[in-house]
C-alpha cells in the first residue's frame, strides 16, 4: 500500500512540473499585453454573467475519503524568498510641513499625559525631526509575483502625513525604483492599502479614496472618492479572479452631549474634541470596477444596527458576502436544522458541518475549514469538495502542531498563529506534506509581525513579514531605570510555484 501511495505521490509531483512550467508559460504570455487603464482598450468591460443551472449537492453527493498525511523531505512544489527590506536604502527626508511656516500648525501634542519625562521625549523628537531628515518607515505593501510595492511614511512627528513615497522592488535583487512621492505641507496623505491586480498599482487613501498609479507620469488618478472620512472605512477585497472590489462601510450617527451616559455597546466619539456622537447603525457595499468603460457597480448592499451581535453577523450573509478567491460565497443554516449550507451565486453545497469557515470557493472546489470564526482554534480538520469529481476530501493536520490554515497554490498551507512553529503545504487530494519553513527560535531572535495573518488570505498569495534581531543595546531612561533595545531586520518571505527539483 505504501508503495502505491508512494508512486501516487510521484505522479502527483510530475504533474506538478508540468502544471507549474504551463502555469509559467501562460502568465509569460500574458504579460505581454499591458493593461492601459488610461484608454480602457485592453481590459474587456465585466460581461452580465452567463446564466448557468444552479445546482444543488447534498451530503451524498460526494464519496467521502479520508486523507492520511505524508510528510516528506522531498523539495516542496514552492519556493521559499525572502528580502532584507531593512537593507534597501529609501533615503532620508525632512517633511514640508516642518518648514517655519508650518510646524506649529502640526505641533505634536501629549500635554494629557501625566508622565512629564514622556512629554518631553516627545518634544524632543519633534524638535529634532524639524531640522534633521527623517529616515522612513514601511507603513503598507503588497506583491505581484516577485515584485514588492513598499509605502514609506517619513513624517513620523507630525499629525499628519506631508511625506510619504511608493517604491516598486524587485524582490530577487532588491532594486528599487520610486514610482510615486506625495509631499505637500497643506495636505495629508494617509495610505490604507496598496493592491495590485492585472498589473496595475491601486492605492487606497482615507482622504481621497481609491486611486490607480499611473506609472508613466508617476501620478496618482482617481477612480472611487471617499465619503466624509471620520465616518466612512473601506479596503479592496483579495481575490484570485482577477477583479478590483472594494468593501465600504458608512456610518450612521448621533449627536450626544460630551456628558452622555452610553448603553451597552455604545460608545461616544469626537473628531474635534468638542462635538460628539454615537454610531447608531452602519451600511455595508461591495462594489466592483469595471476597467473598460471605468465605472463602478453595486453588487451588494446591508444595513447594520449597531448591536454588536447584529453588526457582526452581517459580514458574510447573502446580502453581503466575502469573495473567497474566486467566487463570492455564504453560509446558510436551513430550517430546523444545526447544519450549515455553503452557497454561492452558481450552487449550493449541504456540508454536514455545524460549524466552518470558509477558505475558497470556485466553479471546480469548494475549501472549508471545520470550527468557528476564530483565526485560530483547537479544530483542525479541512473539507475540500471537488464539484467535478464528486469527492469530499477530509484533511486532518492536528498531529502538525499548526492551528490555522489558508488555501493557496492548489493546496492547504497549515501555520501557527503565535511566535514558533512550522508553515507547511498539504496536497489535498494524496496528503502529501511538505516542510516550507521553521521558526522555531526564541521570541528574542525572532519576532513574526501579523504571525502569521498571510496578508490577502483570500487570494492566491502566500508571503508574511518576520523581524530578525539584528542588535541590542542598553539604554538608561532615568537614574536607576536601565532597559534593552533591539534592532531588527525586517525580512518579507514570500513562496512561488515553480518547477520541482525531483
């Protein structure tokens, strides 16, 4: 039996190769049209949705087969990056706004706090940061295959944002190139998000909204404006179909005296310090762009009382469902019954679980994790339901000491949530298991920023950010007061699909 699972594996491995070199070459193909957004000539405007017959799969639907794991040491159908971002030179600024025109205007303030020692760091570092320049600090990026696009803030003293840049990297050799600068005294720029799809940079703002990088003219366009931002948060919405979505949520509010008494739940907000008010309810959007006649379209809309168990459970309903890679999916409980249905626009799958979460849904697969909404839990079992084979693949990765999951590469990437562990990647079908990573260092050695989130967990991406230690050093704040201080590299890991090395 072993022999034949081994064979299995071997095939399923060659396949790889030539799935993987097929994959390559197409995208190679592909990149030989650039996307013009400008004209709209090269990206098709989104079709109405061709009509097929939903369908409907019951729990006898699928043969059920229970998946054992092999771990093996053979070389992983991915491939392992990483850069040293800490080593990327990204220049040194003094902001606009700490010019003598403007610097009071943006004067940090911390008189609220009682520690006086604290209020005069501050004044110290902001009076430092108005007549030496400033080295910037990573505040957002994302991928496109090796390429990394890294926002850099350098105005870290002030109330706003009056500097700030987009470099584009290139992750195997670290070269750099700046494809936008924002400096201005007069008005703040703070950047939510950046996401790249059919190559092409958009960069979400919560001053102005949504705008796509025009890289020839280094400029920034417009595409979605933002409503009144204090009471209005959007991000586009990770996906593998190749769409731009964007998610809003706008506000309702109340005028309330500074002295008002909240109720459960509630809480009272200022953006003036002066005026203040509750959130009595929240509307919820999903939009899409269409990049050929660029305009907008409202594919979903909600309304949410603010009562937390109602706000909640608005997110991922048929009235205002998630994408999950390729398609936009919910759970449904039937009537009278404990057991969840998972739907999307084109079926319906009866799961036989009561409780899951989703991870991918397609027109082929549909990818759950068994347990609650929680990032993490002590549940540890994935059902993978192949629609065109009828098969229901049952995934248990408890015995690897991992307690999350994604779907990601054609397989189930299985990591830990906290500081250690090890990150593997599960073909669902055979079990085969390989070995892709280990941080199984100190917390002192190595600290895992988001550790380990794996940022757009709905699209086909697999990276994450560690910090590495580099130094440590000990600093007196005050007579009898010593303290450690340590540097860290910032190191982005990100894994590809390429040829296997048998």
């Amino acid at each position: 039996m072993k022999k034949i699972i081994s064979i299995i594996a071997a095939a399923a491995l060659t396949v790889s190769c030539f799935s993987c070199s097929d994959d390559k070459k197409k995208k190679e193909k592909t990149e030989e049209k650039p996307v013009n957004i400008e004209d709209g000539v090269n990206e098709p405007a989104l079709d109405e949705p061709v009509k097929t017959e939903y369908k409907e799969f019951s729990e006898d639907s699928f043969n059920t087969i229970e998946v054992n794991l092999n771990v093996t040491d053979k070389e992983p159908p991915l491939t392992m990056h990483q850069l040293n971002t800490s080593q990327i030179d990204f220049g040194s600024v003094i902001p606009p706004c700490k010019a003598e025109k403007y610097r009071d205007r943006y004067r940090t303030d911390k008189s609220d706090y009682e520690d006086e020692e604290y209020q005069k760091f501050i004044r110290e570092q902001w009076e430092k940061s108005c007549t030496e320049p400033q080295k910037g600090d990573i505040y957002c990026s994302c991928i496109d295959g090796n390429t990394f696009y890294i926002e850099v803030e350098y105005d870290n003293n002030c109330l706003g944002h009056h500097e700030s840049a987009i470099f584009r990297v290139d992750g195997l050799t670290g070269e750099k190139e700046e494809v936008f600068r924002h400096s201005d005294p007069e008005n703040s720029l703070i950047i939510w998000q950046l996401y790249s799809v059919n190559g092409v940079l958009y960069v979400l703002t919560r001053e102005k909204g949504l705008y796509y990088l025009d890289e020839e003219k280094k400029e920034l366009v417009n595409i979605l404006e933002a409503e009144e931002s204090q009471k209005y948060s959007a991000y586009v919405m990770g996906n593998s179909a190749g769409r731009l979505l964007i998610r809003e949520s706008i506000n309702h509010t109340e005028d309330v005296p500074k002295d008002y008494k909240t109720e459960s739940g509630q809480y009272t907000y200022s953006d003036d310090g002066e005026n203040y008010y509750i959130i009595t309810g929240c509307d919820v959007k999903v939009k899409e762009y269409d990049f050929g006649s660029k305009t907008w379209k409202e594919l979903y809309s909600a309304f949410a009382d603010y009562d937390p168990s109602v706000y909640g459970s608005i997110s991922g309903t048929k009235e205002c469902p998630f994408i999950y890679g390729e398609l936009f999916a919910w759970k449904e409980k039937p009537e009278n019954s404990r057991k969840y249905d998972v739907c999307t626009e084109s079926y319906k799958v009866s799961t036989g679980l009561t409780g899951c979460d989703i991870l991918y849904a397609s027109d082929k697969k549909l990818v759950l994790r068994q347990g609650s909404k929680a990032s993490s839990s002590e549940t540890s079992f994935v059902h993978v339901f192949d629609l065109e084979s009828s098969t229901h693949y049952i995934i248990d990765y408890s015995g690897l000491g991992a307690d999350n999951c994604k779907y990601a590469k054609d397989g189930i990437v299985v990591y830990p949530s906290v500081g250690s562990g090890k990150v593997y990647y599960i073909m669902p079908e055979i079990g085969l298991t390989f070995d892709l990573a280990s941080f199984d260092s100190t917390y002192d050695e190595y600290a895992l920023d988001m550790w380990l989130s794996l940022y757009d967990s709905y699209d086909n991406s697999l990276w994450f950010d560690i910090n590495i230690k580099r130094d440590e050093r000990e600093v007196t704040e005050q007579p009898g007061v010593i303290y450690k201080e340590y540097d860290y590299d910032q190191v982005k890991v990100w894994f590809t699909q390429e040829e296997n090395n048998e």
